[in-house]
C-alpha cells in the first residue's frame, strides 16, 4: 500500500471518529437540555410563587405533566439569532419549521446546518408578524404554525385581587359599619357625612343677656317677646297666636346679630343648635340636604327648641344663579331648608334664627311669611320682605353701647361717653369695642393708669385713618400739605350746613399725609341739599388752596381722593336724590348697586343717551359752581390762611377751637360751631 493511500485511509478514520464524538456530544446535550430547564424553570416559579406566599398555586405548578412539545419559546431553546440572519436563512431554503407564539412577536424556527449536518432550534424575535414574511414562508414551502398564548390563571388572580380586592374589602367595611351605626332618625353614610355639625346645648350658658345688648332696641324687643313666648307660651295661646317660625336678622357687618343670638339662647333656657351655613355644604352629593334632615329631626326631639343659623346667605341665596343650575348642590340643600321650615310636614316648635348682612341675595321663597315671620316692612316694587333689622346705631344707641363696653376699665373723669358717641357716626357695636380696647392698650403702653381723652381721640384716628406714620420733614411739600388740610378747614367752615372743624393734623395716617377732621352735630339720617353742597365745597379746598396759593402748575395728586368723595356726592345729588335740573327723578337701578356680581351683571341699564349727558352735564355744573366758591374763599381769606399755616407746621395739630379762634381773628362771616343749631325756617304753619 502507497503512502498516500495510507495518509487517506487515516484522514477518513480520524473524520469519522470526530463525526460520532459530535454526535454523541449532541445527543447528551439533548438529553441533559430539558432537564436543565426544567430545573431553572422550576426555581424561578418557586421564588415568585414563594415571595407571594401562595404555595398552593406552588403544588398545582409543579403537579403539571410534562409535554413531548414545548408550549413556550423559553422552554424550546435557549439559542437566540437575529432576525436579519433568520430572512437570509429563509431566503437560502434552510429554514424547515417555524412556530409561532406570543401573538407572532416570537418564533422557534428549525434550520438546516449543511456544515454540521444537522437541524438547530433558534429562538428569533419578530417585529410583530409582516404580511410578506408570510407570504415568503409560502413560497419557501416552509412549514408554520402559531400556537395560542396559554392563559396563566395565577398570574391572572394575583393581579385582579391586587387591583381590585383592597377596594372592595375597604368599600364592604364601609357599607357593614354604616349599616350597624344606623339610627332611626339619622341619614345612612359612612363616615357620619350626613350627620349634622350644630353644636347642641341642652341649658345654653353663653354668659350673655339682653343686658349685654345696648344700641339696637327694636330689634331687643322683638326677641324679648319670642323669650316670652317659648317661657309661657299658654299666654300667647289663649288668644291664639303661634310662635313665630323664623326670625331674620339682616345689618352691616359688627352691629351685633350674632350678640342677639347668644342673648336669646340665654334668656330663652329652651335647647338650643347653633351652627354656620357653609357648615351645610360639601363635596359629596346629597350631604347637605341629608345634614338639614339631620338637623330638625333633632331639634324636633327636643321641641321647643332654637336652631340658629349664622351667615345664611352661604346656602340661602337666589336659585338659578349657581353655575350648577337646577342640579346644584346648594339648591338642593336650600330646597330642604325650605322644606323643613315650612313644608307637606309642617314644623312644630322649632324656631329658626339665622343672621346675614346681604339680605338683598336671599331666596324669596326663604324670607317670605311663614318661614322667617317677623317683618319689618315689605318692598313692592321686588316682592322681597326686609325683616329684623340689626342697623347701625345712632348717637344715643352708641353712648348705650359705650356704657356697655367701657364696664371694667378706668376712664378718666375728663372722658365724656357722649362726646365719643358724637364723634364716631356709623360706627357699629363691634367697632365701639374694639374703640375702646385700642384706647385701653395704648394708654397701657404710654404707662398711664386711667384712659384720658388722648388715648380716645388717637384711637379714633387709628380706626378711621389708620396706624400713624413717619412724620414730614420740614420742606415744600409738608407746607403744600399745610395749605391743603387748612384749605379744607377754611371752606368748610365758611359754608352754611357744613359740620364744625373738630381737629387739623399734619400727623400722617394711613395713606394721608394730613387729615381734616369734623364733629357732626346730629347723626345724618336726613341730610339736605345744602348740606351735600357744602361737603363738596370743603372737599374741594384743599385742591382750591393748591392752585390759588402755588398756581395751577404746583397742583398735586393729594386731592385724587377728594376728588372720588365729591363727584360720587354729586352723582348722588343728580341720580338718586333728585336735587339737580332734571327733576326729582331715580334715575339709576336700585341692582345696579347691589354688592352681589350676578345681580350687578343681570341689571340693565335703562338711561338714554341723551339723558346720560344731562346727568354728567349736571353734574360737572354743580362740582364746578362748588369749586368757584371755594377758591373765593381762599382768596378772600388769604392772610388768616398764612398765619393758620404758619401755627399749624408749628405745632402739627389745630384742635376744633384753636382754628376757629385764628379764623375769627380774621373775617366777620359767621363760623360753623358746635353750638350753633343749624335749623331753617322750612316748615309754615
């Protein structure tokens, strides 16, 4: 035998023996492959199952048979190839089988190895399932097949009892409490929503009695007939009269409702719920109707009883208004109102207090008779009822109150109550308090052991005007704002029906450099033509002063705010009063001026053209005949002007009597005084 065919038959043998070693090797790989899935397999649902702490699940898992074909691409093979290298495949016929799984977003594709002789299974993910792979798996005769996804039960019961079981067990723990706290006579829903917040007094003891309650007479009166009434009602009975359902007091913010409340529930010694009305509103639907049931159906428990219900216009305004419409929640709590007050039932001994200071925004069906009963007088051109009214005080009601509030503090014998109540008109109780208390602190921070007159009067300005400020130095503008505040008093008092000079100050307060301050006479319940006049003839002094004694170049923005006070007064004059050319007319609209938006958006205006000129026409005449007398004023009185100047940024304050003692000095015209009494022949027997 040659060498060569030696070298062959030696080659053959050594191919042959690698030929079976890969064999072999491929056949153990084979056999040993499942088991290691299975067994990876196995650990990875053993630790999520054992995590989760279903072990139950863990048993049924594991009791699964195991199938001659795989049903997911991670238990066929573990070998993965792009899909580029999958279409050249493809395209080179040697792909045999494809199965398809997880909707076509995988495939197990069987492929032909010619250089191992041998078929491999490749893992190969697929963007989605194209058309032309398809189509192209067709033409190559390749054999295809997608298999369903197998529905995972566990997985599917962990997630829904993860997103839905806590909320139904929360929501059926909700339902179970509410069930088993359920009263007869209360609203069923959780978390006590529908319960009403009125705080309850069987004997209230607020520490108040109609003693505590000066300046608002008439309303005291009516109240003390309703105490009257709920401590013997068999008097009233027997001449048939029924206890008033409602009662509805309506005033300026501080005249004291809600004093008269506490006064009431003290006096009466009947039960009594106290509560606000946003305290009916909230965000849940249906709570506040649900809270009013709540309410009379406990106040009928303890018949007779009071129920007051402070600021009413939070629930009790006019339906229709409300971007909510008919489905509003605060219509559908005022319609229960309406309801329980006076409704199919009817409502015994329940008497219902509430207190606003925007009556105009009321329901009408909510103030009519029948449910707040006691009226005052009755409105015919609205339909509407202005009922108890709790107004500001007048000079005797306010000296009232001041004896009230000045009980415990040490006033000195030179404060005279009288005097203050002359100089605070259209203060209301609470500001009278809180008057007095300002005087208190600032005489304990002066060190002083009594209130005087000083500590008064600077409370007085501070509740006007406001804290005091850095005083001017001297220069032009501190001698302007001299000029300006003396051109005030100098007009002022020089024109008949104006009220005296009560002080002048330079003392800068608020966002005033100077004030000018004056002491009415009389509280102005009735103020005349003349007397609007001469207000408008002294609001415009000041500015009078500026251009008369440093020309009409030097006037400055001092007199922006007088400026606002007299064109309202005229406007005033002209549109409500009728005290102009046109003739007594009302020429504007009583909604027009209302504090409420929606009223303001829904008035019309029904002006002319023309007749809107004549208005403004009239009112630029009356401003400017006003300004004409007050600069002869100033010219005429130029010199006393210098020398109340000169003393005025000498001392900084000219009290009432020093500035008209300088002024008589100088002119002959009779002067507004305190004393003088200012009342005209207007009446002819």
């Amino acid at each position: 035998m040659t060498l060569q065919s030696l070298d062959h038959s030696r080659d053959n043998y050594m191919f042959q023996r690698r030929q079976k070693k890969l064999e072999t090797s491929s056949r153990h790989n084979l056999l040993l492959k499942p088991q290691t899935l299975d067994h990876k397999l196995t650990k990875r649902a053993l630790l999520n199952l054992t995590t989760l702490g279903f072990t139950s699940s863990l048993a049924t898992f594991l009791a699964r048979p195991a199938k001659a074909e795989p049903e997911a691409p991670m238990e066929a093979t573990s070998n993965r190839m792009s899909y580029s290298r999958f279409l050249r495949h493809l395209e080179e016929n040697e792909v045999k089988k494809v199965d398809l799984f997880e909707n076509g977003t995988v495939a197990i594709a069987e492929i032909s190895n010619p250089a191992l002789r041998k078929i491999q299974r490749v893992r190969v993910n697929l963007p989605g399932l194209p058309v032309d792979l398809i189509r192209k798996m067709k033409e190559k005769n390749v054999d295809f097949a997608a298999h369903p996804m197998e529905v995972n039960w566990g997985a599917f019961l962990l997630d829904f009892l993860g997103n839905f079981g806590f909320p139904l067990l929360l929501l059926g723990s909700l339902l179970l409490t509410s069930s088993s706290n359920k009263t007869p006579a209360g609203p069923n829903l959780p978390f006590g929503l529908g319960r009403s917040k009125a705080k309850f007094e069987m004997e209230p003891n607020t520490g108040i009695t109609f003693e505590d309650v000066a300046g608002v007479d008439e309303a005291k009166q009516d109240f003390e007939e309703i105490v009257e009434f709920l401590r013997t009602p068999e008097k009233f009975s027997a001449l048939g009269a029924k206890i008033p359902k409602g009662v509805l007091l309506t005033g300026p913010p501080g005249t004291g409702k809600t004093l008269l409340a506490k006064a009431i529930a003290g006096e009466a010694g009947v039960p009594f719920f106290s509560l606000s009305g946003s305290e009916f509103i909230e965000m849940f639907v249906g709570v506040g109707a649900s809270r009013v049931r709540d309410l009379f159906n406990k106040a009928k428990a303890n018949s007779p009883c009071l129920v007051f219900i402070d600021e009413i216009d939070a629930v009790g305004r006019i339906r229709g208004t409300g971007l909510g419409g008919g489905n509003d929640e605060r219509e559908q709590t005022l319609n229960q109102i309406l309801t329980e007050m006076d409704g199919f039932t009817g409502n015994t001994g329940v008497l219902v207090i509430a207190a606003t200071n925007r009556p105009e925004i009321l329901d009408s069906a909510l103030i009519r008779p029948g449910r707040f009963d006691r009226q005052k007088f009755s409105n015919s051109k609205s339909n509407r009822t202005d009922l108890v009214s709790v107004g500001l005080p007048d000079i005797k009601g306010r000296e009232e109150i001041l004896k009230v509030h000045s009980e415990g503090k040490k006033l000195d014998k030179e404060v005279s109550l009288s005097v203050i109540a002359m100089r605070t008109p259209g203060f209301s109780g609470a500001d009278l308090a809180n008057l007095l208390n300002e005087a208190a602190i600032l005489a304990g921070r002066r060190g002083k052991d009594k209130i005087t007159l000083k500590e008064i009067d600077d409370s007085i300005d501070r509740i006007i005007a406001g804290m005091e400020g850095t005083k001017m130095n001297d220069g032009k503008s501190k001698a302007i704002v001299a000029y300006h505040e003396v051109g005030h008093a100098v007009c002022a008092t020089l024109t008949v029906g104006h009220d005296p000079v009560q002080k002048v100050s330079l003392v800068p307060r608020g966002q005033a450099r100077g004030l000018t301050w004056f002491l009415p006479v009389e509280d102005p319940t009735l103020v005349s033509k003349q007397q609007l006049f001469a207000r408008i003839v002294g609001g415009l002094g000041g500015r009078a002063a500026e251009e008369v004694i440093f020309g009409e170049p030097e006037i400055t923005t001092g007199a922006a705010g007088d400026l606002q006070q007299i064109t309202q007064i005229a406007r005033q004059m002209v549109t409500m009063f009728g005290m102009s050319e046109i003739g007594p007319w009302a020429l504007t609209d009583p909604a027009a001026k209302q504090d409420d938006v929606v009223l303001r958006m829904l008035a019309r205006s029904s002006l002319s053209e023309k007749l809107a000129e004549e208005i403004d026409s009239c009112v630029k005449k009356i401003i400017g005949n006003a300004y004409e007398i007050a600069k002869n004023h100033v010219r005429d009185n130029r010199e006393a002007i210098d020398k109340l100047v000169d003393v005025l940024l000498d001392k900084e304050t000219l009290t009432g009597d020093e500035f008209r003692a300088i002024l008589s000095e100088y002119t002959d015209k009779p002067l507004n005084t305190e004393d003088r009494v200012r009342i005209k022949d207007l009446i002819s027997v």
